[in-house]
C-alpha cells in the first residue's frame, strides 16, 4: 500500500460540526426559546436562530437536530419553567377555587412581564401555518391539553376535600377556565393592561359554582 493511501484512510477530515468552543448548550436553548416565543415558529428563520444562538448553522444542527426537534426542546424548557406559575397555584393552593384563581392571575402577570415576550408560546407559536408543519401544531395542541388534563386533576380533587359541590361538571369547567388562559395570553400579546386581565379575571370567578 502507497504511503498516499495509507494517509488517505487513516487521516480524518476536518470536523465543521462540532460544538463551538465556550458554547453553553442551556444558554443557546433559551435564547431559542425566546426568539420562538416572541416570533412563533413558522416566523423564526434559521438563520435567527442562529443569530440568536450564537452559533453557526452546522453546529446547530450537530447540537439541536432539525427546526422543529429544536422548536420541541425549546417548548420543554418553557414547560418546565413558565409553566412554573399553573404548577404551584394547582399544588399549592388551599382549595379548587383558590388554585383556578392563583393560576389565572399568576399567569397574568407573567404574560405582560416586561422583560419577556407576551403572553404564552405554547399558546401562540403555531396556531396556524402551512401543512407541513402540522406536526407542530399537532405537539402544541397535545400540550394545551395537558394543562386542561392537569386543572381537570385539580377540580376532581376539589370535589374529594369538599370545597367543590359533587355535581359539578368537572370536565366542562377545565375546559372553561383553560379558554379564560389561553384568552388572557392572546390579551396580553394583543398589548392588553395588567387592569384589562385582572377585569377578566374576576368576571370569570364569578362562573365559579355555587356551593
């Protein structure tokens, strides 16, 4: 064998896909997160992505996969950390009632924060788009369910501990007050004032059933 094609097989090619030198994998995902949630993810390019990101368009793919596996990742991280303020106000709150209200007005404020971008990305970042992407809309809607799943829990519990009347019709009433959310999200992303969400708000607690 020619010392040529011994080089040949045992010399590997210069490697473009690796992870960038002080890249931090948590920050680039949140700065993702971001440009999601303030564009949604028919409106979010790949190239602000990277822009965003802080890396090239090899090494985000080397590190994140595809848009939408990215999209996906970036949708958990909001989960895990938005979602923070229904989590508490349905596991810590003293009854049914006090948790449905606690979530709404936590979100609320969350929604309008100044530093974020409004309102909820699971929410907005695909409601509509083309039909290649109804995979995305199709992961979004299963987690908007998750939530109503989530407060139904909440509202059957409530029923258990006797602070909700046994007839109450649990499913219709999670399916309510998660509309009154996912409505003050789009409120909130149409520029609404925290008055205008706390006025919802209590209009909505008056639906609450009578004892």
């Amino acid at each position: 064998m020619s010392t040529n094609k011994a080089k040949a097989k045992t010399q590997k090619p210069p490697s473009v896909m690796g992870r960038p030198r002080g890249f931090d994998r948590d920050e680039a995902l949140v700065e993702a997160m971001r440009v999601f949630w303030s564009r949604g993810y028919e409106g979010t390019s790949i190239q602000d992505l990277v822009e965003a990101m802080g890396v090239n368009k090899p090494s985000l793919y080397a590190i994140f996969g595809c848009k939408e596996e990215l999209f996906r990742e970036a949708v958990e991280l909001y989960d895990r950390t938005e979602g923070i303020h229904t989590t508490r106000s349905l596991n810590d709150a003293p009854s049914a009632r006090a948790a449905v209200e606690g979530m709404l007005r936590a979100n609320a404020r969350a929604y309008i924060a100044s530093e974020k971008p409004r309102g909820c990305m699971i929410v907005l970042a695909s409601l509509l788009g083309t039909p290649e992407n109804e995979m995305v809309r199709t992961f979004l809607a299963e987690k908007r369910l998750d939530g109503e799943r989530a407060l139904k829990r909440r509202l059957e519990r409530g029923i258990a501990e006797g602070d909700l009347p046994a007839s109450t019709d649990v499913r219709t009433l999670a399916a309510f007050y998660t509309t009154v959310l996912e409505g003050l999200s789009i409120q909130a992303r149409d520029g609404a004032s925290a008055k205008k969400l706390t006025t919802i708000i209590d209009a909505a607690m008056l639906a609450w059933p009578s004892p």
